[in-house]
C-alpha cells in the first residue's frame, strides 16, 4: 500500500524549533515532487514548502520562507520539514504530500499523509 507518513509534531514555546519527517512506503516517491502543507482549525489547507525531486529546487511560502527550510533523502525515501523561530500562527496539522511537478496547489499532490500536529504556544 503507498502511503506517507509524518512524524515529529508535538507542543512546543514561540522560538523554539520542530522537525517534521514524512516517510513513503509502498512506492518509490524519489521521482516525485514532495510538499508540506499546513490546515489551521476552521482553516483553509495552505502551502508551506515544497522540493523538487532531486532536492535542487526548494519553493515557500512567504510566511515561512526564512524560518522553515524543506529537504529530502530519497535513499530514506522521506522528506523533512525543518521549523525554526516558531510561532504561535505556525499552529496547526502539517501534511506532506506528493505531485508530479513542484507546485503549490493542492490540488496537484495525488498523495496524502494523514498530518502531524504541530502547536506552538506563546
């Protein structure tokens, strides 16, 4: 069965850091791009990162772009999600997600894992 799944959410202070891992099975995703996306309560999915499938090429958005920093292993076949300088606003389920090209549509990933938790307190 192909899924992904994310790890490494948790509870954390405003400054403090997170690593959130996405691991594949049941497929080889080193040919796909990977992205992150993030779902506050009564939220809209929204695009955090995402990488290309060689890892040369990383896209964010601006509300995490120097604070955040996506990378990928594909010998592991998992990507991960480095968050640092978190805050409060950071709060909500991180997904990973897969697509063929990088794009930051939701709509382009045909697959889903089934999100991390991630709260940040203040």
């Amino acid at each position: 069965q192909e899924q992904l799944v994310e790890s490494g959410g948790g509870l954390v202070q405003a400054g403090g850091s997170l690593r959130l891992s996405c691991a594949g099975s049941g497929r080889s995703f080193s040919n796909r791009a990977m992205g992150w996306f993030r779902q506050a309560p009564g939220a809209e999915r929204e695009f955090v990162a995402a990488i290309g499938w060689s890892g040369g090429v990383t896209n964010y958005a601006d509300s995490v772009k120097d604070r955040f920093t996506i990378s990928r292993d594909n010998a592991k076949n998992t990507v991960y999600l480095q968050m640092n300088s978190l805050k409060p606003e950071d709060t909500a389920v991180y997904y990973c997600a897969a697509a063929l090209l990088l794009r930051q549509a939701t709509n382009a990933y045909d697959y889903w894992g089934q999100g991390t938790q991630v709260t940040v307190s203040s």
